[in-house]
C-alpha cells in the first residue's frame, strides 16, 4: 500500500511542478493565455482562501501515510 501512496504523492509533486512553472512562465507563450489566467486566478483564490496550495497538503499528507 506504500508504493500507490507514494506513486500519488510523486504524481502530485510532478503536477505541482507544472503548475509552479507555468504559473511562473506561463505568460511567454500566447497560445495557452486563457488557461494561463485561469490558473494564477486558481492559485490566488486558493491562498487567499485556504492561506495555503492544496496540491502540498495532497502531496504532505500522502507521504505521512508512508512513514
């Protein structure tokens, strides 16, 4: 059971990542702007909200089930 709750927390941090870089970079490319503004509205509501990124508490929360 360890291997699928670490499996999703790597899948969860890989998604993460994504989401970081395009939140970061999204803006150099003008193909993906409407879903580029979506996300950073996401990320903004998510902290002003939660005052935190739900992918990190997932991805926390998954790999304190392993240990």
């Amino acid at each position: 059971m360890s291997f699928l709750y670490r499996a999703a927390a790597d899948f969860i941090w890989v998604i993460h990542f994504c989401v970081v870089a395009l939140v970061l970079f999204g803006w150099l490319i003008p193909s993906i702007w409407y879903f580029y503004v979506a996300l950073v509205t996401g990320t903004l509501v998510s902290e002003l909200l939660l005052n935190y990124c739900f992918l990190s508490k997932w991805e926390f929360d998954l790999r304190k089930k392993i240990n």
